[in-house]
C-alpha cells in the first residue's frame, strides 16, 4: 500500500485492529460488520467504551495528537474497513487551517483526559 492511499482490510470475528499503546499509524471507517473498542484496567478486567458501526469512524485520535493508542479495537464478527494511513490523514489535515488544527488537538487531549478520568472512577 502506498503511504498516502486508502485501503480496504477484512479482519475475522475477534481479531485485533490495534492494541492499547501501539502508535497511531492508521484511522479506520467501519464499512461492514462491528468493531468494539476496549480499554484494560491494569487489574485484568477492561471496559467497553464503544461499538463502532459501519459508516463509523476510529482511531483518529492518535493521528491527530500523535499519542499511542489508548484503548484496543476488536473486530466484532466479520468486519470490513476502510484503512486511512495517517500519512493520508495528514495531507488532508496539513491543508487545513492553524486554528483549526489547534481546536482539534486541544479537544483530544481534554478528550482523552476526561476518558482517563472516567475509567478510573469506573474501574
């Protein structure tokens, strides 16, 4: 695949797309099927925080604040998706405006706060 082109994946029920702390290489539109997105505790449990349907998106947040990835994505039964390179991501993201691009990282660093936040008062 080149850096910059979209791709399509097929994943099998209860295959991994990516897991809590990988880098954020990719971000990923549900086409068909389901993928469940989950966050461990440390403790051997985890929590569900998502069920991402098809025309859904995910992964975004480690490409637009280049974290590693804070929960883990799971195909849910047979799962097709649209798999967006963050070299792609970042042409589309790079054309648009500074002030724009600084909203966008603002509110996924709150966003990811606030997440930590509510697991550990959950867990």
């Amino acid at each position: 695949m080149a850096d910059d082109k979209l791709e399509i994946k097929d994943y099998n029920p209860g295959e991994t797309v990516f897991a809590e702390g990988d880098p954020g290489t990719s971000a990923y539109i549900v086409e068909s099927g389901m993928v469940e997105i989950t966050k461990g505790s440390g403790h051997g449990s985890s929590l569900m925080l998502a069920s991402i349907k098809a025309g859904e998106m995910f992964g975004e947040m480690a490409l637009i604040d280049s974290s590693p990835r804070m929960a883990t994505a799971m195909a849910i039964g047979k799962t097709r998706l649209v798999v967006i390179p963050k070299a792609a991501f970042s042409k589309l993201l790079g054309k648009t405006d500074v002030v724009i691009r600084t909203v966008l990282t603002t509110l996924m660093e709150r966003l990811r706060q606030q997440t930590d936040r509510n697991i550990k008062n959950t867990l």
